[in-house]
C-alpha cells in the first residue's frame, strides 16, 4: 500500500505542473539573487513558487539542491513549502537533513517542516544525516522532537547506519556518542537480529564498541 502511495504522489507531481523548468528555476540555477526578487515581487510568483522542473523539483528543492541559501531564504519567506516532494520522494526538509545543508534545514525547521516526513528508504531525515557524518546536521536535529529510533525499509535506526555504513572513524564515533546522549536504544536490532554492539565488533570499531558497552549494549 505505501508503494502505491508513493506512485500516486509520484503521478500527482507530474500532472500538477510542467516537467520543465521555469523561469525561477533558472535563476536558481544561475543563483541569480536580482531575477528571483523580482520574481518573488511580481504576479508570476504564485504560478511559478511551486512548479516542477524535469526531476519533479520545485525551485526551492533545487536551491537545496545547489546550497543556495541566499534564495532559499527568500523563497521560503514568500511561502514556499519545505514539505513538497520530488520525483525521487525527498522534500527541501529532508534534502537538507540529507546533504547537510545546515543554514537550509534551520530554515525548513523554523517554517514548518514535517519531521515525521521520510524518503523513499522510509527513513526519517536523521538517518542519511548520521550515516554520511553530518555531525552538525545531527546535532540539529536531536534538538528537535524527531524520532531517534525511527527503523527505516532497510531496518536500521540512525544508530545502525552510523556503524554498519561507515568507517568507523572518528566522525561517526563522535554521532554515534551524540545518538546515545540523545537517548538512542543501543539495543535495537537490524531486521536480521543484530544489534548495534555485533555489528561495531565484526568491524572491529573498538571506541564505538566501548560507548555502546557503556550505554548498556
């Protein structure tokens, strides 16, 4: 049923607006600050504010797209939605969380962003954010009420993809310690029944190893 979902939302992207980009996608793409003021200033930007280009992005998604944050700022101060989905399911929201766009997600967070949104993996914005070592961007959002242990279509929390998708380095080590501090359960399986623990020792990931021990793993 999510499946279908999504394809619903998918076709209703496509056939709300062109799949072609706008005027105001060009100057986002250009980064073009003068041309998106006037824009935002002029008739045209209740039709163009949510229009889609090719990949079903609105010119606020391609702004975080391209860390436009200048414009980021003025489309998300004209309305521009920081939950509309793209062709591939992400929202400027999650996008942010994702690439660590910090000075963005800030934005979306501070203009209605749903932290109970996922991506197409059914993971929660945390999760990509600590599995690429986007330490800021985690901090941020464990000051928010984001669910920590949220499990994803893979069955991994963010702790999880701390671990078993990293190198075990000292960036992760530090969002690993972050995650615990912030409450996460160290003893949340995979969907193969291993746990965070097993899965720092069969990399042999020992200062994670100790942390997990000493939050009770």
């Amino acid at each position: 049923m999510e499946k279908m979902s999504n394809l619903l939302t998918l076709v209703g992207i496509l056939m709300a607006s062109p799949a072609q980009a706008t005027p105001l996608h060009d100057a986002v793409t250009q980064n073009n600050l003068t041309e998106v003021r006037a824009i935002m200033s002029s008739e045209k930007r209740p039709q163009l504010l949510e229009m889609r280009d090719e990949l079903g992005r609105t010119p606020l998604q391609l702004s975080v797209h391209l860390n436009r944050v200048e414009i980021a700022k003025i489309l998300i101060s004209h309305g521009a939605d920081v939950n509309a989905r793209d062709a591939k399911q992400d929202t400027p929201y999650l996008l942010a969380g994702a690439e660590g766009r910090n000075e963005i997600l800030k934005l979306t967070l501070e203009n209605g962003a749903d932290l109970k949104s996922t991506n197409r993996y059914g993971g929660t914005a945390l999760i990509p954010a600590a599995e690429k070592g986007h330490l800021e961007t985690v901090r941020i959002l464990l000051k928010t009420k984001i669910e920590i242990d949220h499990v994803n279509r893979l069955g991994w929390t963010a702790l999880l993809e701390a671990i078993v998708l990293s190198d075990g380095g000292e960036i992760h080590q530090k969002i690993v310690q972050e995650l615990i501090n912030a409450g996460a359960n160290v003893r949340i399986p995979d969907k193969d029944g291993v746990t965070p623990l097993q899965h720092a020792q069969k990399r042999n990931y020992q200062k994670i190893i100790e942390m997990l021990k000493k939050a009770g793993a």
